[in-house]
C-alpha cells in the first residue's frame, strides 16, 4: 500500500465565478522528489510498506511539521515497532518550481543551521507534532524626571526579551522526561515569525499648573 501526501492551493476564478485547485507538491510518490535526512539517508520519499502520516500536522512560519510512521516490515524481527520520522517542509514551494506541482517540497528542519527535510527517530512510534509559545518577559524600573516622567514614581519597561517557540515532539521511550509528564518528547527552537512595529503618530503633551 503506498500513501501519498499533496499541498494543494486553492486558485479563484473570477470570470467564471468558481475557486479552483493547484497542487505545490507531493511526497510519498518517490518521482521528482529529493529528501534530505538526518541521518543522510534514513528517510526517503517513497512511503510504500504502508508508511503514513500520523497524527495532526502543524503550520507555523510557513512550514508544515508532521510525522509518518513505517510499520514494521514483513518478514522482519519479531521486535520491530518500526520507525517514525519527523517533517518539517515549506508549506507552498516545490524543489523544481515545478507549475503543476510535480516535485518535491522545500525542505524546512532547521538542525544545527543546516536545512533538512526530514529526521529519523528509529524505533518510535510519534502521534503528531505541536508548537508551544514561551511568553515573553520584561523588567520595570522608577523613572524620576519632571519633564518627562510626570515627576516621581514613573513606571517604564527597561529590559524586554521577545517570545520563543518550540516545535514539540512526543518520543514514546525516546527523548527526555519531564517530571508533570509521563510521555517523553523532545523540543526543537524554531525560528520566531516575522513581526514589527509601526508608530502612525506620535504626540508630547505638558501639563502646567498654575498658582491660585
């Protein structure tokens, strides 16, 4: 049994009036398709012998993260559970910048600053993939200044660190474990989405007290 994995877009036509379809890639039909692994070779794009995706998949900054799952082969060890391997490709673009969709997805995992499509957890069965967001923090202090602290007891941000994101993944007997958890899983740093601030104005206001 061979499984197959498309991205596909939706394309609205406004002269006829109806939304159609594109397809951006493909996985899991071994044509046209170039995986990079870690460790090289551990995983490919032909998912025959019943390889799958498990569990939800997960968009984030433009990638997709997913996990599959190969059952243990025929014929093979009595002791085989088989093998997961975790994705992380672009969500939209092909390898070939192929129109129609026929090539594979450009690859996403960042491991160490080098670009993978994917990473083997030999002997582990991974139902899915999350992200979790870690808040960000700030410290305040007092601002005295009659100018333009309103006199004493101003309160400003003086040290601030942006929000981080982890993509989370849940091992079985692999990884690590944490003591309010019993499932082990393994966290990866992703990198955090594009974001910015715009001032559309800025205004001084001075209040002046007169004697009475």
């Amino acid at each position: 049994m061979r499984n197959v994995l498309w991205s596909v877009s939706e394309v609205p036509d406004l002269v006829a009036g109806k939304v159609g379809s594109r397809a951006n890639w493909h996985l899991g039909v071994g044509n046209n398709e170039t995986v990079s692994a870690s460790p090289a070779g551990s995983a490919n794009s032909d998912w025959a012998n019943g390889i799958r995706v498990a569990g939800p998949l997960s968009l984030f900054g433009g990638a997709v993260y997913f996990s599959t799952y190969r059952p243990p082969l025929p014929g093979g060890a009595a002791c085989d559970p088989g093998s997961s391997v975790l994705w992380a490709v672009d969500y939209l673009k092909n390898t070939a910048n192929s129109p129609n969709g026929d090539a594979g997805p450009v690859a996403a995992l960042d491991l160490s600053g080098q670009l993978f499509h994917a990473r083997e957890y030999a002997n582990a069965l991974i139902f899915g993939v999350g992200i979790q967001r870690l808040p960000a923090c700030y410290d305040t202090s007092t601002v005295d200044d009659p100018y333009i602290g309103f006199g004493t007891g101003s309160t400003a941000v003086s040290e601030m660190t942006r929000p981080e994101y982890k993509l989370v993944v849940q091992t079985g007997s692999k990884g690590v474990s944490n003591a309010q958890s019993e499932t082990k899983f393994e966290t990866l740093n992703l990198r955090p989405p594009p974001s910015g601030a715009l001032i559309s104005s800025w205004a001084s206001v001075v209040e002046l007290e007169g004697a009475t």
